[in-house]
C-alpha cells in the first residue's frame, strides 16, 4: 500500500476545496433564483446535473469504459459471466443517468 506524501495531501484538499467551492457556488445561485421565484423545470434540471461531484464523473467514466472494453471482447471471450457484468453494468450507467 502506498503511503501519502504531503504533495498528495495537498493535492487532495485542493481538490476537495474546489469541490466545495462549486457546491457553495451552486447553493447560493439556487437560493437566490428561489428567493427571486426564477426558478423552472429547466433551472433544477441544470442544476441537478451540475452536482455530480468529481469523483462520481470519473467512476461513471470508468464505467463507460469498462461497458465498452467487454462489448469489444465479447466475442474473443464467449462468457455468460463476462456478458451478465456488461449487462449489468450498462444497467446501472442508465439509471444513474
């Protein structure tokens, strides 16, 4: 296992940092499109979509990949397992959407 050192640390919290940054952002943008009764069907649903965090892109990105690493496979590796995990995973990218 590998230990952090400070630079990952660093990295870390900057990340985390920004991360807040944006939630805080998007809270206060929310707050006053409510209290200036602006707020719309389009409005939320921007909104909704923006609060994917950085970490859940990237797994949903992974897991995009993964879906298509095994559909190009599928063929070189006739397995009902390998098929039922693609499955599988395609139905949770959907519905995470």
């Amino acid at each position: 296992m590998r230990v952090a050192n400070k630079r990952d640390l660093i990295t870390a919290i900057d990340a985390s940092t920004e991360e807040l940054h944006q939630r805080i952002d998007m809270h206060r943008y929310l707050m006053a499109t409510i209290l200036e009764q602006r707020v719309g069907d389009g409005t939320l649903k921007r909104l909704s979509l923006s609060s994917y965090s950085p970490v859940e892109t990237r797994l949903k990105e992974a897991l995009s990949e993964t879906i298509e690493v095994l559909e190009q496979t599928r063929k070189a590796f006739k397995s009902k397992r390998l098929e039922a995990l693609r499955k599988r995973l395609t139905h949770v990218l959907i519905e995470s959407k």
